[in-house]
C-alpha cells in the first residue's frame, strides 16, 4: 500500500471494493440457504440485526484492512477504525436486513471508500441476483462489467422514483404523508427496502428517481457514486422531516423530484 502522500490508485480500490463486496455477499447467501440464527433488534423492534450481520461486517473488516491496513473504516454494525491515510471505508455489510430476515431477495452488501472530498470509489453487490454495480471518480459506473446510464426521463410525471422508510413510528408517520402527497404527480412508488439497490437501480436505469430521509453514511455512500458516474445526479440535504433528505434521479427529473420532496 502507499504512503499518505501518494496519490490513490482509484482502479485498485474499485476492485478491492468489487472483491470487498462479493466476497461478504457470498457469506450471506450461505446464510440465507442455510438458515437465519442469533437474531435481535438495533434501535428498535423493526430494525433487526443477525449473526449474518455481524459475520458479514467482520469479514469485510477482514479483507479491507488486509489490503489496507491504514485506512480508516465506518461501518453500520459497529466497526470503527480511524485511519491513517487520509481514506476511510464506509460499509453496510447488510443493507436490507429485514429483507433477508425474511427471505425476500431485496438486501445487498455496499462498499465504498472516500476521502475529505466524498467517494473515491465503491461497489453494491446484490448476491439474489448476482449483479454487481461498481464506479470509481470520473471512471464511470458498470453492472456485472457493463457502462451503465441513468434515463433519460425528462417528465415527472412519467417516472417511477422508489423511498424507503425509518424505523421509529413518528417517522413512518410523516414519510407515509408525504408518500401521499408525491404519488399524485408521478408515474407510482416502488418501496423496496434497501437503500443501496434503490440507488443502484437509479444508475443503471431501472429507476427514474429515488429520495429518502434519515438514511446514514452507509445506506448511500456507494450508491450515490453509481447515480452520479451513471451521469445522474445526487444530493444529501437538510429536509422537512427534521433529518437528512436522500434524493439521487436521472437529470431530467431530479430539480421536480426534490421540490416535491422538499
């Protein structure tokens, strides 16, 4: 690995991401065949966590620090390395829990590696359908080795946007209000629970657009490269739900998405 001083190598980390990511999807996928265990709760009933969480980050820990001693790591479950290089990872080894508590082939494993500037580089891997989306700064984004672009949608009215939804009751609240008031101007809503691959599906086209509040470092740090070297576009904002606010869609559509979400 180089020095603090060298410029990073936006090529290796894109593939030590892709590696990073599949790896760590190929443990799920054997815990998704074999059956969940040790499972609990995070901040409350609804946000589950598994041992497949917890393996799933250890590996990831294991690999990227491996090959990168130095960096620094953000992860959702826990892991928190500071670093020396000036370059942290930000995982979600298991974005989509609850999906995969139940079975439902909606969950992903993101990657991604930033410096004081924003990402560098990252990778999404969905393991139920073995596709894996990559990008790294100004190198565009590719599915399964392949460019991809966003759509070129330019009417609101015509596109199909996916949100999520947070975990505390008062915020399934407001975000279901403001569902309501959103459907009425678009082609309809897609909720699919896992904020990466809704991000992923915006770069490689089978999104128009996407936006939700209260998200975290790891739900969006790879998947907001994808939609931005995908040539879409992407921001991260104060919002009206007293949280950050997520919205990533093809340019054609993305100043009306955000008024509408605003």
């Amino acid at each position: 690995m180089g020095s603090v001083h060298e410029a990073p190598d936006l090529s290796a980390l894109r593939l030590l991401a892709e590696h990073a990511a599949t790896e760590t999807g190929h443990l799920l996928r054997t815990h998704a065949d074999r059956g969940l265990r040790g499972l609990d709760t995070k901040s409350t009933a609804t946000d589950m966590v598994s041992d497949a969480d917890r393996e799933a980050e250890e590996l990831l820990q294991a690999i990227l620090l491996g090959a990168r001693p130095l960096d620094g790591i953000l992860g959702e479950e826990g892991a928190g390395v500071a670093g020396e290089t000036g370059l942290r990872w930000v995982v979600d080894p298991l974005d989509g829990t609850t999906n995969f508590v139940f079975g439902y082939p909606q969950w992903a494993v993101s990657v991604a590696v930033e410096d004081d500037q924003g990402a560098l580089a990252g990778a999404i891997y969905d393991p139920s359908r073995d596709e894996l989306f990559s990008a790294h700064r100004t190198g565009g984004a590719t599915l399964n080795g392949q460019r991809i672009h966003v759509r070129a949608t330019t009417e609101i009215g015509q596109a199909l946007v996916a949100t999520g939804f947070g975990y505390s009751s008062k915020r399934r609240a407001a975000q279901a209000a403001q569902v309501a008031s959103v459907i009425t101007e678009i082609r309809d809503i897609r909720r699919g629970g896992a904020a990466a691959i809704d991000l992923a599906w915006v770069a490689c086209g089978r999104l128009d657009g996407y936006w939700e509040s209260g998200l975290n470092a790891w739900d969006w740090a790879a998947g907001s490269l994808l939609v931005v070297e995908a040539g879409g576009r992407w921001a991260c904002t104060p919002g009206p739900l007293d949280a950050d606010q997520a919205v990533a869609a093809c340019p054609g559509v993305f100043d009306h998405l955000s008024a509408l979400v605003a």
